[in-house]
C-alpha cells in the first residue's frame, strides 16, 4: 500500500469512527431524556424538570473534577492551539469525555449543543490515530 492509499483509507477509518461517535452521542441523549420522562411520568414527579439541567451539569462537574482530575480542554480553541502549538497532540481521555459530559448535560435538559463535542471528540480520535501510526512526521507529503 502506497502511502497515498494509506492517507485515504486512514482518513476514511478516522471520519467513519467520529461519524459513528457522533450517532452514539445523539443516541445517549435521547435515552437518557426518554428515561428520565418515562421515570417521572411513572412516579408523577413531574417538579423534578425544574431541576433536571442543574443535576446534569452537576453530574457533568462532578465527573470532571474526580474522574479526570479537572482536565478536560473545552472548544474548538483548544483544538486550534493543539494544532498550533503542540503538534496536534491531544489527550486521549477527548475520545470520549466530552461524549460522557454532553449526554449527561444535554440528555438531562441543559441547554448547550452537540457540535463541539462531536468537533472534540473527531479532533481527539484523529490526533491519537495519527499518534499511533506517527503519521504527523508525514504530513509533508501533501502539504
């Protein structure tokens, strides 16, 4: 395989895994929400909706702060310094904390998007894909 080929399936393999993430992401959201609505239209907790985006972003919190020990880079200008500055290395644990924090938050009723997620989340398998095959030393070969 020449590495032409190799540039193209790599980058058929990185979009078709974010595409894939993207799919699972919008799906935890809607499970998430239909089972919170389905839990409190059984129970007729129907108050709990007034605290559901405040218990989502706690849960999203709290998930940061113990389980990746607050580091968690946000936004597409994080992305952009990663290019810029740190030869496009980004954190393994992007793969898929921002999928964890926007199903919690957005599945709960918060009121941010999935795009940036999905943004992080292609960024990071892209950057590991690439760390693991040391495809960033050729680059060159199409610039």
């Amino acid at each position: 395989m020449t590495d032409r080929q190799f540039f193209i399936l790599s980058s058929i393999l990185v979009g078709s895994s974010a595409g894939l993430v993207a799919v699972g992401l919008k799906f935890l959201v809607h499970q998430t929400a239909a089972f919170v609505a389905d839990y409190s239209e059984t129970h007729q907790l129907f108050w709990l909706f007034a605290f559901l985006p405040l218990i989502g972003i706690s849960a999203s919190a709290l998930y940061v702060i113990k389980i990746l020990k607050g580091n968690l880079k946000k936004g597409s200008a994080e992305i952009q310094y990663a290019i810029a500055k740190q030869s496009s290395a980004l954190p393994s644990t992007q793969m898929y904390s921002h999928v964890i924090t926007s199903a919690l938050t957005v599945g709960l009723g918060g009121s941010t998007g999935l795009e940036s997620p999905i943004v992080s989340t292609g960024a990071a398998i892209g950057s590991n894909y690439a760390r693991a095959y040391t495809l960033i030393i050729k680059t060159e070969l199409f610039c």
